[in-house]
C-alpha cells in the first residue's frame, strides 16, 4: 500500500471512530484492507482507501476486521461484583430503577455477566435496563445470539466461576448457549463513541472498561463527554483495570468504593480554556 495512502487511511479511521492505530499496526492495516480488496473486486489498495470516504457500508466492513473482540464472562470480577451487589441496589434505591451501558460491549459477555450477577443476588430485573453498544455490528449480532465458545470462561476466578455455571450450560458441540430467559434482559445496539449516545440514555451506570485504550490519547476526552452527556447527574464511570491510572481528565469525579476506583458525574462540566 502506497505511504501516503496508509497515512489517510489511519487519518479516516481517526476522524471518524477516534481509533488509533500507530506505526507497528500497520501490518494490521495492509491486512485487512486487501481482504476487501479481494471481497470487493476493487484494483488495488490505493483504489479501495479512496472509495471509503463516500462508502459507508464497506468503512463498516472494514471497521469489522480492525476491531477484535476481547472479552470474556466475569473480566475483572471485582468490578462487576461490585455494580452488581451494591452501586445498582443504591440507585434502585434512590431513583426506583436503574439503567446500565457497556460502552464497547464487544460480544456481550460484559452485559450477560451483570445480569448473571443481578439475578445471583435478586435483584428486581424489571427494574434494571442493560444497553451493550459496540462499533462492530458483526460483535453485536454475535452478543444477540448468545453463543460462545469455552474461551469465553477463561481466567474466571473461583467465585465467579461459581456463579457463572448457574447460568450457562454446554452445548453437545461444545458451544456455550445462554437461555433466552438471560437474553432477554439486554438488548445490544450498533453505536460509535465517538460520535455520542444519541437516542440512548439516560444511564445511571456506565461501564467503558477495556475500550479506551484504542482511542487516539488526545480524542479520549471527547469519547468521556459522549458519555457524560448521557449520563444522569450522580451516575457512576466504571473503567477498565489499565485504564483507571490515566483517569478521567477531570471530566469525572474519582471516588474509592470498598477499595476500588469508580469514577462519578458530579456538577457541570468546567470549560477549558480552548471551549471559553
């Protein structure tokens, strides 16, 4: 692929998905562009990069082979237990119900594991919403489906792992298929973070753990204000493990709950210099 086409092709992924991809992922690049080339019937790279920009269908397919699912039931237990077994009870509590994103949702995992973990401890369902949003429509027909393969269930620590096999069973093939009683609390939709929650939201929680990390450094902010926008006033930001050290660049209060890092929406939003 021509250099300079590489260089727009990484400038037309940041400008509209905030993805970032350096230098040592431009095998990652050349890859899978000529997968569609081949797909397409186009002439070549040079060629392909440049009908993107009028194409959003294929920019959609391409998006599909640069974002790689990683995830798996019960990531970072202790998170998750945590939302489950007090943060959603309190809002209950205060507001009557409570409603949940997984920003980058990815297959759904995330999703069905807080639901595996509401219903572990009786939580009233009909009050809680659970929305998973991922950019990669092809992660959001998988998490639909609810099948997974056993890699889904690694590195699951021991009470998770408790938990978690009241709830999946093995299909003959080996496939784990959740009931459509689990499914049907979470609903999965085909968003972009970068350009906002329209028409999502309000939520009480947000959970972005694990998908911050493949935003350019510089647009992270950005994606915060997305979502603090669609958050309720008080509504909790749960990171990812990696992520907590970078915190919020100020666009979220940062509390310690039972030793753990949450991140809260509190107040109006201070202005930079650059936005006065």
């Amino acid at each position: 692929m021509n250099p300079d086409t590489l260089a727009n092709l990484r400038n037309l992924l940041l400008r509209e998905t905030g993805l970032f991809f350096p230098p040592e992922k431009d095998y990652l690049l050349v890859s899978q562009v000529e997968k569609r080339v081949r797909a397409t019937g186009a002439a070549g790279s040079d060629e392909y990069v440049r009908g993107l920009r009028g194409n959003s269908r294929e920019f959609q397919e391409l998006v599909n082979l640069l974002t790689i699912p990683e995830t798996y039931f019960m990531r970072e237990f202790r998170f998750l237990d945590l939302v489950a077994r007090r943060i959603i009870p309190e809002i209950i509590s205060g507001r009557g119900r409570a409603s949940l994103l997984s920003a980058g949702s990815a297959t759904g995992e995330e999703v069905y594991s807080l639901i595996m973990l509401a219903l572990h401890y009786n939580l009233p369902m009909d009050k809680i919403s659970l929305v998973g949003l991922d950019i990669n429509t092809l992660s959001v027909e998988r998490a639909r489906a609810g099948i997974f393969s056993r890699f889904s269930i690694r590195n699951t620590e021991e009470q998770a792992r408790t938990i978690l096999e009241k709830f999946i069973r093995q299909t003959d093939n080996g496939e784990i298929k959740l009931s459509e009683e689990l499914m049907n609390f979470a609903r999965f939709v085909h968003g972009n973070l970068f350009r906002g929650l329209s028409g999502l939201g309000p939520f009480d929680i947000v959970l972005l753990r694990n998908t911050l990390i493949y935003i350019q450094p510089g647009l992270r902010p950005c994606v915060l204000k997305n979502l603090r926008e669609g958050m309720r006033e008080g509504g909790y930001l749960i990171l990812g493990q990696i992520e907590i050290t970078g915190g919020a660049f100020g666009i979220f209060n940062q509390e310690k709950i039972e030793g753990l890092t949450v991140f809260v929406k509190k107040g109006p939003l201070e202005k930079t210099n650059q936005e006065k």
